[in-house]
C-alpha cells in the first residue's frame, strides 16, 4: 500500500490528533482515609499512561543467544500535583502512607493488600467542546498504592509558583478500558 506524502492525506488521517493535556485521573482512596477525591483529581497536573514491558529471557545456542519472550512487569507509575491552599491534596498521600506503616511504631492499621491498594484510572480526554472531553480511551492499575511522596523545595526566592509534589505508585497490573481484568477495551488485544 502506498502512501501518499501530501499535507492533506497527514491531516485527513492524523486529524487533531490526542492531546497530552486532555487527561483525568481518579483515584480512589482507602476507606480509612477520609480523602476528598475530586479535590485530588482536580489538582492532578501531570501523570502518564503506563507502560507495556515483557522481559526477556537469553538462552544461548551455538555461540548465539536465543531471545524468548519472559514474563511480564509493571513500571511504578507517578503524577504530579499541584498543593492547595490547606495541603490537604498532600496529606492525604501521608496518611494513606502512614495507614501502610507508620513512622514511629513500624506498623500498619490496614496490613491487607486489598484494603491498601486501590484502583487508579487515568483517562485519555478528547479535545472536542461539543463532546465535553469525551473519552478516548482509559487504563486502570489494579490494587495501586502510594510508595513515596515527593519532597517539596522551599526557598525565598521561589516567587510567582504555586508547590507541587509528586506521588509515586506500585501496582499489580492494568487494563484499558472496562472493570474487567482481561480486557484490553476497544483494541481487542487481551490482557491477562
């Protein structure tokens, strides 16, 4: 099939392309944790779609090394966020955190992994007014948590900012799309 090299057919296939900024990520909060998750969401500014990685297994052959495909991993995954005004957005990663395990004591209120790790869905927002930032596509990380908050920088001359901090995850794995854990959405690539 040949391809036509012309502004026109670029753009009739391309169309607006996706936007980085057109993005909506919901987190949900263990129960022990009295967290106002759309405040959360609103002070999102950044974040990223996961990655897809299977290692490799190297067996050597003949003096050559044979590549077979390994079992898959998962990127931790981090988001940026913006502090508001009474830093309550932070607090709630530090008391999700010290719910894991606690500075001084070295113990946890919740200890099962599916009470503490939650789901997080980052969505893919179209740029259309007449859609209202429809939904492109979704990934969901199943039983995430929070590992580490970033610290924040303070400085006298830090004028005309507002602070941010990041929040990184482990998870067991995602899906696109719906729910379900063996689906892919829309692609029809499986996902196990």
């Amino acid at each position: 099939m040949a391809i036509t090299s012309n502004v026109s057919s670029f753009l009739q296939v391309v169309k607006q392309g996706v936007r980085p900024n057109m993005f909506q990520v919901d987190i949900s909060f263990p129960d022990s944790v009295e967290a106002d998750s759309q405040l959360v969401t609103y002070m999102c500014k950044s974040a990223v779609l996961p990655a897809a990685n299977i290692g490799v297994i190297e067996v050597p052959f003949r003096g050559r090394t044979v590549k077979i495909a390994g079992d898959r991993t998962f990127d931790n995954w981090s988001a940026t966020f913006i502090n508001d005004k009474e830093m309550k957005s932070r607090a709630y990663f530090e008391q999700w955190l010290n719910q894991i395990n606690t500075h001084k004591a070295n113990t946890g209120a919740i200890t099962d992994p599916t009470a503490y790790g939650r789901s997080i869905v980052i969505r893919q927002l179209e740029k259309d007014a007449a859609e209202g930032g429809k939904e492109l596509r979704s990934y969901k990380l199943w039983y995430g948590f929070p590992i580490s908050t970033s610290a924040i920088d303070l400085a006298y001359d830090s004028n005309d900012q507002i602070e941010e901090f990041s929040v990184e995850f482990q998870y067991s794995y995602w899906t696109v799309g719906d729910d379900s854990d063996t689906t892919a959405g829309d692609s029809g690539i499986s996902i196990l």
